[in-house]
C-alpha cells in the first residue's frame, strides 16, 4: 500500500482542486463600538493560506478569533442544504460590542494540492 488517498469522484485527475477566495466585512456594530472597527472594514483570505489586511487597517484579534475557524469550510462548495453554506454571518465574542461580520465568497482559484502538503 503506498500510502496515497484514492481519487475523489469527480476531482481532476490532475490534483487540482477549487477553493473561494473569500473577503470577511463588518457589516454593523449593534452594540458601542470598542475595537475600533466598523462598517465596510475588511480582510480577504485568498488562496490556501494567504491573510490580508488593507495598508493602513487593523483587525481586531478577537473578532478574527471568531470568524477563524469558519474560512476553511467557506472556501470549498459545500452540499446546498449545509447550514454554513446558507449562512454567513459571524458576531465577534465581545457582548457589548455586538459587531457582526459577513463572509462573502469573491472567486475562485484552483490549486495543487500536491504544491501544498
């Protein structure tokens, strides 16, 4: 056995796989705005890895800590009645603040998975 995972149906044979480009937004502050952030302030996640904040922005880490963990699913198709495929919104943790963020898939690219592991 040598170790390598069968084919997925319907991949290319090549290895190529798709993923999202992804832009994650504010899309409101319901509560007092504490982070600095507000509506319309962004990242985008492109690629398999690849963070990026506009020159001269921030985001705050707490925020970031919520929606983390989500990107990875939200880059690939997912089955139509997946509930993070029809959802979108994430909130940040902090209570009083109640900023919601919203993850927009912008594109796609495809990669090598070969290149990548």
């Amino acid at each position: 056995m040598s170790g390598d995972a069968a084919p997925v149906e319907g991949a290319p044979a090549d290895g190529d796989m798709e993923l999202y480009d992804l832009c994650v937004v504010v899309d409101r502050v319901e509560g007092r705005p504490v982070c600095g952030l507000g509506p319309g302030d962004r990242f985008t996640v492109t690629g398999s890895n690849e963070l990026r904040i506009p020159e001269g922005r921030h985001f705050c880490m707490y925020a970031l800590g919520a929606v983390l963990p989500l990107l990875a699913a939200k880059q690939r198709r997912l089955p139509a009645g997946d509930w993070l495929e029809r959802d979108s919104e994430v909130a940040c943790p902090d209570p009083d603040e109640r900023l919601i963020m919203r993850i927009e898939r912008t594109g796609t690219a495809r990669l090598r998975s070969a290149d990548l592991t």
